[in-house]
C-alpha cells in the first residue's frame, strides 16, 4: 500500500501523524494539569489553615512547658511570682471568618 506513495507523500503521512499524537499528548497533559491545580487549590484552602493552627497550638504548648518548667525550677518566692504572670500567654488564634 505505501510502496504506491511517492517519498513527499509518505513524510507527510508520518509528519502529520506525529503532530497529531503530540497534540494528543498535550491535550491530555493540560488536562492532568488542571487535575493537579484542583488538588492544589483544595490543599491551600482547606489543609493548610489547619495545619497554621496545629503549628501554633505547638509552639504555645511548648512555650507553656518551658514556663512551667522554670516556674518550679525557681527556687526561691520571689522568682516563683514573677513568672505567675507568664501563665497567661497561652493565646491560639481562631481562623479568620469573614461576616456578622
């Protein structure tokens, strides 16, 4: 069958045919992208402020700890009563919420 086709007909054919299946190939890869972008997104919005606060609730722990801990490493009254007031530090932002 291709041994009627002249040489010019046949890279035709075979250049037409590869345009075709790379254009094939970035069409299905735009679309994997789009996938991606959407998982993305779901990611950016829904995971990572909960993530922020997860990191924020372990520092303040942390720093709770610490606290404490040399609250009653003080040996004497008066350094105990200094850091009494430190107790209070344990702040956690709440997500922002926007309306009433």
């Amino acid at each position: 069958m291709l041994a009627k086709l002249s040489i010019r007909a046949k890279i035709t054919v075979v250049v037409s045919f590869l345009l075709i299946a790379l254009s094939g190939m970035g069409a299905l890869a735009l679309r994997q992208m789009s996938t991606i972008n959407g998982a993305t997104v779901e990611i950016v919005e829904s995971w990572l402020p909960g993530v922020r606060v997860l990191g924020e609730i372990r520092v303040s722990t942390i720093t709770y700890r610490a606290t404490l801990r040399n609250h009653l490493l003080a040996g004497d009254f008066d350094r105990r009563s200094r850091s009494i007031p430190c107790f209070g530090f344990l702040k956690i932002a709440a997500p922002h919420q926007d309306g009433p």
